[in-house]
C-alpha cells in the first residue's frame, strides 16, 4: 500500500506512534501543526488522507476538514474517550472514520489502508459518497469481485448500475478479459436472442453470414445485462439454460458453444415483485440473485449531493477547459433538497449545463431550473408494488375469458340467493368477532341440511383469505360432494368442465 497521508500533532504522543506505523505499512506521511495552512497543505502535499490526532471541534481541525471535504480527500480521526456520543461527533464534524483513542497504532494502519483503498475506488468507478448506503455498497463489490457468482443490481434509473458491475469487473480476476453489456429493453426478442447467441449464416431472412453473439465474445470476461427485467419469457428460459448448463446453441446452430462468463443482471423494477406477477421466472430469478446490490436512489443520500457536485464540477472543468463561477450556499441548498427523479445522471447533466448556461457570477438559487427549485415531477418510474403495463393477444383473450367466467359465476351465485332467501342464516352483527379475527359465512339451518346435500361443506371465508384461497375451497368442497365426479362438480360450481380442469391444474388439485 502506498499513498501520502496527513497527520496532525495535536495529540503528539497519538502521531508519533501512527506515523511510525504507517511509515512500516508503506505509507509517505507528512506531520503539520493546527497552525499550518490547511488550504495551502491540501493543495501542495495532495494526501490521499489526513488523520486528525485530536482538538477535532477545534476551529483548526474544522476548517481542515471542510478543506479535505471540498477535495474528497478522507479524513479519519482519534476521538477523545469522554465523548458521549462518538459517532454522532463524527458525523456532525464530517470525518469519514473515527477511532475511539487509545487507538493501536497497527488499528489506525488497517483504518487508513481501507479508507485509501476505499478512496481509490470511488475515483476508478466513479461510485462517490459517504452515506452508509453507498459504502454498504463499496464493501459488497469487494466481498463479489474476486468470485465468479452472478450478481443482481437494483436500483432505479440514473443510479449507477452499469457503475457497479465495471467495479465488479475491474476488480475481479477477469479483468484482462471483455466487459460486454448488453440492453435487453432496447431490442424485440428476435434480435435480443441473435445479440446473446449469435446466429448461423442463412438461419433467418437477413443472416447473411455467422454472427458470434455477446456471450461468446465475453468468454473468461463479464457479461452485463442492462434492463433484464425487460427481457421475454422466452428468452429467460434459454438464458436460464446457458447459466445452469454454461453451454449454449447459436440461433440455427447444431454446435453445443461452451462459455465462461460472468453475468451481472441489472433491473430499474423490482424482480421478486415481477415473479409474483407472472412477468418474471421464478427459477431464473433465484439463479440471477445469487449475489444482490441495491442501490439507493439520490433522494436517500442526500448529504452525498454535494460531493457529487464538486467531483462533477472539477471533472467538467477539466472537459470544457474552463473554470466555474461556483454555487452559493442557497443554491446548494436546493440542490441537495431536490427530489431528483433521474438520479446521479440528472444531477450530471444540470451541472453540464450550468457550465454552458451560467453568468459570469456564482449560480445562485434563482439561476437553477424551475422545476429543479420547485421539486419537479417525478417522471421516471419508482420502485412500487405493482407497475402498470400494456397486455395484448393471448395474455388481453385470457384476462377477457377470465372476466367472463367471473361475471357468470358472480350472477350464479346472486340466482341461487334470490331462489332460496329462507335457506340462508343471518349473522349476528352484534356478536362479530374483532376483525382481526373475523369470520364471514352463511349458516345453514338444521332442516335443511339434508335437501342441500351439503354433508359439512360449509365454505367459510376468514379475514386474510384471497379470492384464489375461496376458489379454491370452493372446489375442494363440490369435489367431495360429488365424490370426485368432475363433472357434477362443474355444474355444481356453475362453470364448464374445462375451465374446472384448468383450475385444478392451477390449483395443483391433481
């Protein structure tokens, strides 16, 4: 490990004893006094970290870490043992880390090391922030990188996926190897299949030659599947197949292509909330979810805002070859205020514009879009239970048909109601359970029992019940009235025979 790290003297003994230690770990150190220049120190020396040996709410050791802050440079410091509530100091300060003194020199050592290796990946990957959330995420692309294992990013549009899974990659031990992406929501299913696969010459109208598709270009690398959510039943069984057998056939290919490549799968939705749905395979979303990182949308971390801005405005800088006006306290107050729909790239790109747009003065609040001050609308889709879609063909003719047949059984049911009115008990409102316990059903009067044919097949509905779990007693019960005669049961139940059989087979009824 090497890199240059700043140590104040405030507590001489605390800095003798780090700055040997970490002299030994391999580190250039370089001691100051509080009463330094910060600003010139920061610029001159450029540390890759400044450790704060004490006197932390000093005005010294504050401005030091304001000044470290506006250059991302992290900072990590001795906290005294008297104080009440070290983590809540720390924050309040802005140390990135603290250690509670007496600190052993060789726990400082580890600290400094995996806050300079932490640093160094937030500048290769571009993922910046010093919210628990996005260091929760920093030490999960650590822990998957060395293996091979898939690995599942969630997170809504702008967030960074495609940042997490060249991480992964530029991490792991295929890093020498490609890093292929592809954007399933981007292609039909005929061409997505051909993109994955690749195609044999003359196997459809257009092939006019053999096409290697992105998992054999990937070989022994990475292969990244933007929007997977997006992708077609279809497709999600042959790409199941490839990741449980590692072996797969080009589009009107007989050749069996082995492949060793790493899947990264991405979704802005979530795919546990697309299995329930039917829109998503069961099967190949546990194989896809073997590692998981979700990552946070922008309005969760705000106090992440602002070093995003500084990091963008010296990147932007550096691009246009030119210097920035700068962004008043107020202005800076919206922005981190901002709800932010799109994320880290939204963020990107208003400050890209700022560099075009900005007058010859610090932006102020009344420079900065209206829709940005005054919260916007939030127009990019949101992580919800259930997300609202378009069906067509035979998925719209089974939605129709199940309608109907609900319909028919609902006037049924009203029939039979308004032909027998005396068969039917009354419950006693006054006696009802607390609804957390309540229980809905008809009761039957003894002399009736026997002209009904019932036989203790009374369907009672309690409070927790689906529509499916009442269908499904429903027929249980008609089964063992007409002691297993399917058909009996169907008329009994007022649907046809086919549709019963359906159900069954839904039901797993046998």
């Amino acid at each position: 490990m090497t890199g240059r790290i700043l140590i104040t003297m405030d507590d001489l003994e605390a800095a003798v004893r780090s700055n040997a230690q970490l002299e030994n770990a391999g580190f250039r150190t370089v001691i100051i006094s509080s009463q330094d220049d910060s600003a010139k120190l920061l610029r001159s020396e450029e540390p890759d970290l400044v450790l704060l040996t004490g006197a932390l709410q000093e005005s010294p050791a504050t401005t030091l870490l304001r000044l470290a802050r506006d250059r991302s440079i992290s900072t990590l410091g001795l906290v005294e043992p008297t104080a009440p509530d070290s983590a809540e100091l720390a924050r309040r300060i802005g140390l990135t880390a603290w250690l509670r003194k007496p600190a052993d020199p060789a726990e400082v050592a580890a600290t400094v090391s995996q806050l300079v290796e932490r640093r160094r990946l937030q500048t290769h990957t571009g993922i910046l922030g010093e919210s628990p959330a996005i260091q929760e995420v920093l030490v999960k692309i650590e822990q998957m990188a060395p293996v091979s294992s898939t690995v599942l990013v969630e997170g809504e549009s702008g967030t960074g996926k495609e940042l997490v899974a060249h991480a992964i990659h530029e991490l792991s031990p295929r890093r020498d190897h490609p890093f292929i992406a592809v954007n399933c929501s981007a292609l039909p299913e005929t061409l997505l299949e051909s993109e994955l696969f690749g195609h044999e010459k003359g196997s459809f109208t257009g092939a006019a030659e053999r096409r290697l598709g992105r998992f054999e270009l990937a070989h022994r690398g990475t292969l990244f599947l933007d929007e997977v959510g997006e992708m077609p039943l279809t497709t999600q069984v042959k790409l199941l197949r490839v990741l449980e057998s590692r072996a797969f056939f080009r589009v009107g290919g007989s050749e069996s292509i082995r492949t060793d490549v790493r899947v990264i799968a991405a979704t802005n939705r979530s795919l546990k909330e697309q299995v329930s749905l039917g829109e998503f395979r069961d099967d190949l979303f546990y194989r896809l979810n073997v590692l998981y990182v979700y990552l946070p949308p922008l309005r969760e971390r705000k106090g992440d805002i602002p070093i995003l801005i500084r990091h963008f405005v010296t990147e932007l800088s550096e691009t246009h070859a030119r210097p920035f006006p700068g962004i008043s306290p107020g202005a800076m107050e919206i922005l981190v205020n901002a709800d932010w729909p799109g994320n880290v790239r939204q963020l990107r790109n208003l400050i890209d514009s700022m560099f075009v747009l900005a007058p010859d003065r610090e932006v102020r609040g009344s420079d900065i879009p209206a829709d940005i001050r005054e919260g916007g609308t939030r127009l990019l889709p949101m992580r919800v239970p259930q997300q609202r879609r378009e069906v067509q063909g035979k998925e719209l003719e089974f939605i129709f048909r199940s309608l109907v047949e609900l319909k028919l059984q609902v006037e049924d049911l009203r029939r039979r109601v308004e032909e027998a009115p005396a068969r039917v008990g009354v419950i006693d409102v006054g006696r009802a359970q607390p609804a957390e316990y309540e229980e809905i059903h008809a009761v039957v009067p003894e002399p009736e029992l026997e002209s009904l044919q019932v036989k203790e097949e009374e369907v009672v509905y309690k409070a927790g019940m689906t529509m499916a779990d009442v269908e499904r007693a429903a027929i249980e019960a008609a089964l063992r009235e007409t002691e297993g005669n399917r058909r009996q049961a169907a008329e009994r139940l007022g649907i046809g025979e086919r549709t019963l059989y359906r159900k069954l087979k839904d039901y797993q009824m046998g």
